[in-house]
C-alpha cells in the first residue's frame, strides 16, 4: 500500500462541498489539467486533498465514465458533482471544467480564420491531424490487443469499421445492431469462462 | 434561415452526444460524414483543418463540436453545438450513475464493459480513416502518420508534445520550401 493510503477518507469522515468550492476546484481542474493528467488531478482534488468522495466511489465513478457515452473527463466531473452536491453541483462542475478549454479553442478557431489564406497554415494543420490520428491510430491498436480473442468480437470489430469507415453508414443504425450484439456475446462468454 | 442552421447543429450533435463511446474520436467519422456530405457545412479540407486544431487545443476531443458550431452559425452556433454535445450524454451518465452504484458487481455490469470494447475500436479506426482519406497524401504526410504512430504506440511520449513537435517541424519544413506544391 501507498503511503498516502491514511489520507484516503472513510465514508463517515466525508465532507459536503459548498456550490461555490465545487465551482473554484472544478475550474482550477479546468485550467491546470491542460494536456491531459485530468484524471490524477480529479483524484488529488477530490479524494486525497478534500474528502468529498470516498476511494470507492471514485473508481465506481471512474469506470462510468469510461463506459458510457462522453468525453470521460467531463463524465468523470459530472459524476463527482452529482455525488457531492446532486443536480445542481454536476452542471456547475461541468461547466467549471469545460469553460477554460472552450475559451482557449475558441481562439484558436479565431487565429484560424485570420491566418487561412496563408498555405503554411494548412501544411501545419495537416501535420497536426497526421499527429491526431496517429495518437487515435496508437490507442486502438493497445485496445485491440486487450479486447477477447474470439470470432464473434472481431465480427463486431470489423463490421463497424467497415460499416461506418469504408460505407459511410450512419452511426445510430450500425450502433443499435452493434452493441446489443456485441453485448450478447460478452454475456455468453461470461457463463462459459466461469464454467471453465 | 438562421434558426434551421441551430437546429441543423442539434440534429447532427445531439445524437453523435449519446454514441459517443470511449469519447469524443468514435464519433469523428459520423461527424465529418455529417458534417461535410450530409450538410455541406464544410469541405472536406476544412473539416480536417478543425480537426487538427481540436488536437492540439487542451480539453476533450468533442470540443470540436465549438468549431463547427462557430463556422456554421457564429458564436451563438458554437455554445449550441457544445450543449447539443454535452447536454445528452451527461443526462445518462447522471441516471446511469445512481443504477450503476445500486448494482456493484454483476453478470450484466461485466458484459456491458466488455462489449462495448469492440463497437468502439471499430469506430476508432472508422474515425481515423475518415481524417486519412480527406488529407493530402504526399511522402511527408504519410511518414509522418507512420513515425507518430510508432513514437506513441511504442513509447510514453505524450501526444500532446507530439503534436507542438509535429507542427514547429511542419512549420520548419514549409519555411524552407516543403508543402503541398
């Protein structure tokens, strides 16, 4: 175990947030989380520094927000809100958190739009999206080498693909036959593994 | 004429919102699709200009959606396009939340983790194809996705770095006569 295990709060010794400290550590976590690491930081400022939420309930909230839909920081934000100060805490940690990255993309869209008719700005966008999906290109081949090896998994992996990629599908149809499917066949795994 | 553009905004983000698993890159092939064939809001070329700078800024990938939004109907177009992101998922994740914490461990919980692994790595590579087929091909672009790709499956290498890199080299490269041209 860690040594900072002891700071970790028990869920008796938790404590309930002001709207307006929700507000002033959501947008700390906005602004300083810039170029990922939001993670850790939700960690430290909720958890370890403040007991707002227990180490249960952090990690329950984390696998939620990786798994529903969302961007996962914003889930993981509005799921800490809504545990500490219900409806109203989530929007406000949400639009804490949000805010800062609004403003700075939204520059960025301006000096865009000033600096389009130069052909530079185009060859370093190009460069810039090659780096975009190189980073997506990298974090799917780690997740397929961690997804179930069988048949039926690489069916659904490659007929979305396929689908939505090469056919140009739309996504809600492709989805709605997908993940049904797709979980049919995590659930019937499950039975045989625990069987064998 | 204004107001078909915000619902327009709606109907393309609002739905993109609940099928965006894993994040804001599953969606990105529907949203050029979208975006560029279904609604002619942008060129091909453009979209992959927004794209671009929606890497390099600092938040989620779905921030894209502000861009889009501002080039379609201005400033008011780009906080409708964020809510029309933001607004559907998080409405489930806060009624999934108080189910998912009543049920800790169970069969459907585990199922439901696992299957989804697959949907979203099949958009992921969707959304990755869609950005390489409307980018211009030439030796520099192409080893350059092959280099990044290697440098971040292989290494720690932050991609956020990876990209201020790619583009002071970009930049360098068009300065002493590299391009498109």
């Amino acid at each position: 175990m860690k040594p900072d295990q002891a700071k970790k709060p028990e869920q008796s010794q938790l404590v309930r947030p002001t709207l307006l400290e929700l507000l002033i550590v959501f947008l700390k976590i906005g602004v300083f989380s810039f170029g990922g690491g939001t993670r850790p930081m939700m960690h430290r400022e909720t958890v370890e520094n403040r007991p707002w939420l227990s180490e249960k309930d952090f990690l329950a909230g984390f696998a939620i927000a990786q798994v529903l839909p969302g961007a996962n920081p914003v889930n993981l934000a509005m799921y800490i809100g809504l545990r500490a100060r219900g409806a109203m805490g989530a929007a406000i940690a949400v639009f804490t958190m949000i805010a800062p990255a609004f403003c700075i993309i939204m520059a960025m869209g301006f000096a865009y739009q000033g600096l389009t008719g130069y052909p530079a700005t185009h060859f370093v966008l190009a460069g810039v999206a090659g780096a975009g999906v190189s980073a997506t290109l990298a974090t799917g081949i780690k997740v397929t080498r961690n997804l179930d090896r069988n048949w039926m998994t690489a069916i659904i992996g490659l007929g979305v693909f396929v689908a939505v990629g090469i056919f140009h599908i739309s996504m809600v149809p492709v989805v709605i036959v997908a993940i049904p499917a797709s979980i049919a066949t995590a659930w019937y795994l499950d039975r045989e593994t625990r069987r064998g | 004429m204004d107001d078909n553009r915000y619902i327009g905004l709606i109907a393309v983000f609002a739905p993109l919102s609940i099928l965006s698993f894993g994040g804001g890159q599953a969606i990105v092939a529907d949203m050029q699709h979208q975006t560029v064939d279904v609604w002619n809001w942008l060129t091909g070329a453009q979209f992959n200009d927004l794209y671009a700078i929606s890497r390099a800024a600092p938040g989620p990938a779905t921030l894209i959606a502000a861009l889009i939004g501002y080039h379609v109907a201005g400033f008011l177009g780009s906080i409708v396009a964020c809510l029309a992101i933001y607004i559907p998922s998080s409405v489930l994740v806060y009624y999934a939340a108080s189910w998912w914490q009543k049920h800790p461990e169970s069969r459907l919980k585990r199922s439901f983790e696992r299957g989804l692994g697959p949907v979203a790595v099949g958009l992921l590579f969707a959304g990755a194809l869609a950005i390489i087929e409307s980018s211009p091909m030439t030796i520099v672009t192409v080893l350059n996705l092959f280099v990044c790709t290697a440098i971040l499956y292989f290494t720690k290498f932050s991609p956020y770095k990876m990209v201020g890199v790619v583009a002071l080299t970009f930049y360098a490269l068009h300065t002493v006569g590299f391009g498109f041209a």
